[in-house]
C-alpha cells in the first residue's frame, strides 16, 4: 500500500514550464513502477504520458516526448514530471500512479492514484 499526493499545478501561458510533484508515503517509489497519466476535462480517457520503471526505463507517449521529463528522488520519495514548452492541448488534470513492475501504457494496469492536480495551459 502507497499513498500519492500530487501538487505543483497551475495556470501557465503556452510555451511556459510546470513542474509537478508526486509524495509518497507507506512504500518507497523505487519498488514500484511510476507514472505519470492525464485526463482532459470533460473526457473519459485517460492517457499514460511519462513512465519511469525500477531499473530507470523510461517511456513518453509521442505528443510529450522532448518537452517532459519524469524523475525520482529517493531521498524525498518523490516523483516529478518536468513539463517544458506546454501546449493547451496539454490542458488536463495530472494524476501521479504507481504499478508493478510489468506494468505499461494502460491505466487500468496502475492500482494506486493520487487525487490529481490541475494544469491548465492558456493561449
């Protein structure tokens, strides 16, 4: 059992930078596949952008890819996604996950969420 709070949303112009973090508590993130996933206001999907498994593997989807970055603190069991360059499609509420160890781009695959954290990019 881990718990996850993320904060570090916000509104931020287009072409402007975020950086959101990710605390755990109860297990340490190392032993755990982590990941970033967002929802759009309004939608239903769900879209995994940024993982970062044990071994230090990395994933982005294709629309984050070279504009943000996943990494991890071990000392303050935190997680963070470095998020350059944004875009208002990238306008959605970010939820910080963790999974075992095969786990990969499907949300359903992540069994534990924090509350999730507003980012909204303006024009």
């Amino acid at each position: 059992q881990v718990q996850l709070v993320e904060s570090g949303g916000g509104l931020v112009q287009a072409g402007g930078s975020l950086r959101l973090s990710c605390a755990a508590s109860g297990r340490t993130v190392g032993s755990y596949t982590m990941a970033w996933i967002r929802q759009p206001r309004g939608e239903d999907r769900k879209d995994v952008v940024a993982i970062k498994w044990s071994d230090g593997k990395l994933y982005y989807a294709d629309s984050v890819r070279g504009r943000f970055t996943i990494s991890r603190d071990g000392a303050k069991n935190t997680v963070y996604l470095q998020m350059n360059s944004l875009k208002p499609e990238d306008t959605a509420v970010y939820y910080c996950a963790a999974g075992p160890s095969g786990v990969g781009i499907l949300p359903y695959e992540y069994h534990y969420w924090g509350q999730g954290t507003q980012v909204t990019v303006s024009s």
